[in-house]
C-alpha cells in the first residue's frame, strides 16, 4: 500500500510539474514572439514581394486558419496591393500573454502600422490591438485566430 501510494505521488507530481514546465516563463516568451512574428507577417506586404510575404504568412498559420487567409489574400489584399501600390508595415509596440495552455495560448498584441500608396505616398499611421490564438503543433506556436480587439 505505502509503494502504491508513493508510486502515485511520483507519477502525479511528474505530471503536474511537467505541466509546470510546459506552461513556464520561456512557454510564454515564445508564445509572444510567435505572436508578435506571425502578426508582423500578416500585416506586412509590399507588391513587389506579395508571394513571398503571403508565404511568410502563410508558414505561420494552422491548416484551418490557412484556407481563410488563402482567400482573404487572394481575393483582397492581393488585388488591393498591386492595383493601388499598397504598401503596408507593421510592427509591435507591446505584446503579452493573456492565456496559456501546454498546446495552446492567447496573446494580445499592440502593432503600430504604417501604409503607403501610389495615391498616397506618405505614410499612415494607425494602430490596432490584435487577440492571437496560437495552437502547438509539432513543438511550433501556429496562429489559429487573428481577430482586432
């Protein structure tokens, strides 16, 4: 009874320290840079480089989020960039965790955008508070939602 009982403190306490580790300062710091990368990506585009920021994007997104973003940048921002020479950069003021989970979390980002056309050469600057929901999939943070608070 008394091994018993020890096996299953040692097998609970590995597992809820385990859990610990996975839900720890370093989960969290990157967590927020997945984040933070992954909207920089999103929001960042130029016509010159459009396939490759979509790739960039597109390498940081869950399969489900992927089939919405696909049509959102095939149908909208790709047309609206090269037809009017948008030029969109963002940056991240501030980001931090708002959740966390060993496979998943919520981060809320605070990004800084500057935009640019042929009919407008100089840039706007606006800002925009973004709630990222992140899955773990393969020891990598994807986003899984991208939505403006």
């Amino acid at each position: 009874m008394l091994v018993a009982s020890l096996a299953f403190a040692a097998g609970y306490f590995h597992y809820a320290y385990r859990q610990d580790l996975q839900t720890d300062d370093a989960a969290a710091h990157q967590a927020i840079k997945a984040a933070s990368d992954g909207a920089v990506a999103l929001l960042s585009y130029s016509p010159e480089t459009l396939s490759r920021d979509f790739a960039n994007a597109k390498s940081r997104l869950t399969d489900d989020y992927l089939n919405y973003y696909q049509r959102f940048a095939d149908q909208i921002v790709g047309p609206s960039a090269q037809r009017g020479h948008v030029t969109t950069t963002a940056t991240v003021v501030r980001a931090a965790v708002s959740e966390l989970h060993p496979n998943s979390a919520v981060v809320l980002v605070f990004v800084k955008q500057k935009t640019a056309s042929k009919e407008k050469p100089e840039p706007v600057v606006t800002s925009s508070s973004l709630r990222v929901s992140l899955l773990k999939v393969n020891n990598s943070w994807l986003i899984e939602k991208f939505d403006a608070v």
